[in-house]
C-alpha cells in the first residue's frame, strides 16, 4: 500500500480504552484499501480535530472543567486529557501553548472481520510563547516551534451498515476502541559492554531545584556549541522531522531496523567539531574506536550507534566525562541517556540543546532542559513534555544517566 497523508488535528492520540474488536473463526485479515483506509483515517481526525481544539482553548489549570464537559467513556474525553497533559507540561515548562497542528502519516491497513487497524505516524508541530520572565537562547522573537512524532496502531470495529454508508460515500468510520502509541525508543542494538558498568544515575527530582543552571562556557576552540545545536534542530524539524530514512542525514549510515537515536547523537557531537577514532571492521565493538566508517566493511563502531557503549567511549576519550547528578540542571550541549528497563543497560539517548530559566514563584526560578532526538523524533521539545510522553509509555519508571563536558573550555 503507498503511503497517504491527511491532516489531523489532534497533537496526542493515545487512548486507553480497553475492550478489544473480536472476530468470527471463519474470517480472513485482508490488506485494506487505501481510499477506505483513508476515509477511516480521516474521520478519526475530525474528532481528534474536536477533542484538540477543546483542550488548546482552555487553560492549563481547567483540567476539571474540561473533563466535566467531555463523556467519560468517549475516545475524545481521552484525546482532550492527553492534549490537556501537553499544553500543562509546556505551562510547567515556562511556555505558553498556543498553536498545534498534526498530520497523520497512513503507513498500514487491515481488516479481519469486523475488527479494522490502522498505523499511522502523527507528527505534531506546536508554537509556544515563552511566559514572562523565562529565558532561553532558542527563541525567535520570544516564541519557540517544537514538534514531535509518534507511531499510532488504532483498532476499532465496523458494522455492516457502517462499510455499507462508507462505500455509498458517506464519511463514515470504524468505532475506534483502542489506541497504542508504538513504543520504538529502544535500539535493535541495544547492548551492554563490558567496560563502563560503573556509573552515576542522574536524579529526576525537580522539587528542590530552584536556581538556574550553569550555563555551558566558551572560551575554547575545540567544538562548536552553536554548530551543536544548529544540527539537532536541522535534523528533528521539518522537512526531516520524522524517523525513516529521509529524515536523516545521508552523509552517515542508517540502520533500517530502527533505533538511531545515538547514530543521530553522534551525528550531532561530529557536526559540532568531535574528532572520529578510526578503526577496522575487527574493532567493532571496542570502546576506543569511535566512527562510521570502519574499514574493511564500510560500517560504524558500536559506540557510534549503540547507546551504552557510545556512553562508554565519551566518558573514556573526550571531555564529556563529567557525569550529570540531576536531569534537570544537565547544561546546553550533554548527552542524556536512559535505561528503560533498569538492568543498568543503556537504551536510548538524546541531546540538551538548551536549559532555560523558568520563574517558579516568589523570586526564584528552575532549570528546563529543551531536547532534540531520534526514534521517537522530538524536536526542541521541553523535558518536562518529553518525560510525561516517556512515562506514559511501556516504562512508567525507567534511569537516566548524562554527560557533560568536564572542562569549561570545550565549547568555542
């Protein structure tokens, strides 16, 4: 089936409802068509379209009013409290949400019975206003654009009078009961080495955070900061913020099963003056080599694409071997990795492209990272929303590890 957008205007699609479409012994799953898959879509966008514009008009505070007004047991009730929990993390953020618009991306089809699914990639990109008093070096005339992307799988159910008003034209569309945002934040290659098992988990507390963080110092001439930054957000905004190949790079490798968040990391350490270590295809696993190109097979080194071992090389060969002791105050310009399984494996790493100042009442403030990443892609997004997204996931508690240049003199 070829690949069909639509527009959709709904930022959060994950329902939770929990009853599953069932179908007859006798029936067969068939690839749907496209127009039909479409058609579907499409209408599961309009009401997306309701819930979404119901939550953007309301304030981050009205939480109770907004679900007063939504049926309980409807998919838009979900939809307005996932949208609700975006615009509420930007507020806890600094930032004020003001405009959101998605598209849905139709990657699949079936039907068995009467039970329909769908997968769609919903990218969501949002404009915020920063509130007074927030500072931050990312923002053009006081405004910051993030978006973000999340595979969807939908399962609903249709009738016979349903398939028979969509095939007379009429927009109509499976009742859709379940909605599963496709956790692929896990690398294919994730694997623990050897070496650097003896590390320091970075605390996610944030209550007793109420000063600014250092910012990252120049003064150098060994790797660019603004370079850094200007390559984690070329390459997570638009037109590359997705997460198949044509999002990326083609400089550098792909690995088409998934999971480039650290090659993308790596990318980005490159971009901003990071020297490669060469290496042959025999060293493929060494934790001091670091390229992605080893000889002999035209291939990268473990430490460039796998989260665990690229910790170990940074922490090892370069200046980032300062270990981050908070998430929160982790300065413009580390590397944040986290262990959704808590086995001390590292599975997934992003990018600290800013750490803004944000007002937290009588006189004091607090530190926000701002993140770029790969696999989900995530483009300047707040911590504070990239952590509700994480935790609403298959790991509701998972580590975080970081690291940051030890030496003041590494960014120019």
């Amino acid at each position: 089936m070829q690949k069909h957008k639509i527009l959709c205007a709904g930022a959060i699609c994950a329902l939770t409802l929990t009853i599953t479409p069932t179908a007859m012994a006798t029936d067969k799953v068939h690839i749907l068509p496209e127009q039909d898959a479409a058609a579907y879509a499409a209408v599961y966008a309009d009401t997306l379209n309701s819930s979404y514009k119901m939550a953007l008009t309301a304030k981050p505070a009205a939480t109770a009013s907004v679900n007063a007004t939504t049926p309980k047991d409807s998919a838009a009730a979900e939809t307005v409290q996932e949208v609700h929990m975006v615009a509420t993390s930007f507020d806890e953020a600094g930032l004020e949400l003001i405009d959101a618009n998605s598209t849905a991306e139709l990657i699949s089809a079936t039907q068995y019975g009467e039970a329909v699914t769908l997968t769609v990639d919903v990218t969501t990109t949002a404009t915020s206003r920063l509130k007074p008093g927030t500072k931050t070096s990312i923002a053009e005339n006081g405004k910051i654009t993030s978006s973000w992307t999340n595979r969807h799988v939908l399962e609903g159910i249709t009738t016979t009078e349903r398939q028979n008003s969509l095939n007379n034209g009429q927009m109509d569309s499976p009742t859709f009961i379940k909605d599963t945002i496709v956790d692929d934040e896990t690398q294919p290659l994730s694997a623990s080495s050897d070496v650097c098992k003896t590390r320091r988990k970075a605390s996610q507390d944030s209550t007793k955070l109420t000063y600014a963080p250092t910012p990252s110092q120049s003064g150098g001439a060994r790797m660019s900061l603004s370079k850094f930054i200007q390559y984690a957000n070329k390459w997570t905004s638009s037109p590359y913020n997705k997460d198949s190949q044509d999002g990326f790079n083609p400089d550098f490798p792909y690995n088409s099963k998934g999971g480039n968040c650290t090659n993308f990391a790596s990318q980005t350490l490159y971009a901003a003056g990071m020297k490669t270590t060469a290496g042959t295809s025999l060293e493929t696993h060494s934790t001091d080599v670091w390229t992605w190109n080893l000889s002999g097979i035209s291939s990268a080194s473990w430490t460039w694409q796998n989260a665990d071992y690229n910790y170990c090389y940074l922490k090892k060969h370069t200046d980032f071997s300062s270990e981050i002791t908070n998430i929160w105050t982790a300065p413009q310009g580390s590397i944040m990795y986290t262990d959704w399984n808590k086995d001390n494996t590292l599975d997934h790493t992003l990018l600290v492209v800013d750490n803004m100042v944000v007002p937290a009442g009588n006189g004091k403030y607090k530190p926000m990272p701002v993140i770029c990443q790969k696999s989900s892609n995530r483009n300047m997004l707040p911590l504070e929303t990239w952590m509700q997204y994480a935790k609403t996931k298959d790991h509701p508690t998972f580590d975080m590890y970081g690291l940051t240049p030890a030496k003041q003199n590494t960014w120019a």
